[in-house]
C-alpha cells in the first residue's frame, strides 16, 4: 500500500479504538521549533504515533533523533508504533521502550517531554535531560490543567519557561 494510503488506514484505525493520532493542535510546536539551532540531536520523551517527531525530523534541523515511549500492551499501541514507524521513515531514528527512570542515552542538545503529566513523571523526566543536556529542554502540556504537575514542575527545576501556542514551552539553559 503507498504510505499515505497506509498512514490514513492507520488513522482510521485509532480512530476506531478512541484515539487521535494527532491528540492537539501543532501551530506552537512549530514556532518552538523556529528558536532551536539546526544539527540537533535531540529525544522525545512520549512519541505515540509520531505526529510531533514528524514535524522535528521534517523540520531539518535535526540529525539524531531518539525517541523514548514505554507505550503498553493494548492493541492500539501497536497501530500508532506503526503510524510511527511511517511518519519517520527515512530519517536517523532510534526508538527505546522505557522511561526515563532506566533509559540512558549519550549528551543530547534538545528534550522534548511529553509524556506522562504527574509532577513526579515531568520532574523526573526534567533531571534526566539535566543530566545529559546543557542547551535546551522543552516540552508539551504547560497550561490550563496543569497547574500542579507540568507547569509546577517546569517551573521550580527550570524556571519560567518561554510559551507557545498548544501549551508547548522552551528553556535555554
Ligand atoms: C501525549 S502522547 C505523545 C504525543 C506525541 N508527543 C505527539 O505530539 O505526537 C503521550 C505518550 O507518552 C507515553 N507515555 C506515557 N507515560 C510514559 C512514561 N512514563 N514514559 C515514557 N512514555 C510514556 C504514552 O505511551 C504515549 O504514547
């Protein structure tokens, strides 16, 4: 099947299990994207079916891309693994299944986090790109809702971050 094709089978068959494959509006992501450097290497913490790693790795600025999900066992995870997989064909992907309390990587120079929202999830997710980033970490989900999780946690590891549209949200370190 030609991928597009492929792509909106897929779609539709999230669809039929509940889910988007694309959850949230992506105007801000791209704005974010406009204040990164080019030649990232770069992880997503939450990759889901590859909607947000799309527009990273067609962005052009990113050369290594490693993208980190524990995703689970229901069966709807493994049509957005695949929506995945056809969303960033082509590119210099590596995908790890996990979290951030087990995975190790090398020095990256961009984190994107969104993933799980509980302050303890963020927070660890947070010291985790500390510990290997020194230029920026960015993420998704700091607005209305979380007030006491993401925008809690960005907030007292990070410090006020720079704000876009759909609630993303920058650092420069
Ligand atoms: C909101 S979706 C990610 C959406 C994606 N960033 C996008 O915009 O296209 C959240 C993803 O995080 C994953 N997830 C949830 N908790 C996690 C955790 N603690 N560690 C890693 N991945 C997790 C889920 O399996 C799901 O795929």
């Amino acid at each position: 099947m030609e991928k597009q094709a492929e792509i909106k089978k897929l779609t539709i068959d999230l669809y039929r299990y509940g889910y988007k494959a694309q959850r949230t509006p992506k105007d801000g992501l791209y704005d974010l994207i406009k204040k990164l450097p080019k030649n990232l290497v770069m992880a997503e913490i939450g990759y889901w079916a590859g909607e947000s790693a799309e527009i990273f790795l067609k962005s052009g600025k990113v050369n290594k891309f490693y993208a980190i999900d524990q995703y689970g066992t229901a069966p709807y995870f493994s049509v957005a693994e695949k929506l995945f997989d056809l969303r960033t064909q082509g590119y210099d992907v590596v995908k790890i299944r996990g979290n951030t309390s087990t995975v190790k990587l090398p020095d990256l120079d961009f984190v994107y986090i969104d993933d799980d929202h509980s302050l303890k999830a963020v927070s660890r997710d947070i010291n985790w790109a500390l510990a290997r980033n020194h230029k920026f970490i960015g993420g998704h989900d700091y607005g209305e809702g979380y007030q006491n999780t993401v925008i809690l946690a960005v907030d007292k590891l990070l410090g006020i971050p720079k704000t876009f549209k759909d609630k993303n949200w920058l650092v420069k370190l």
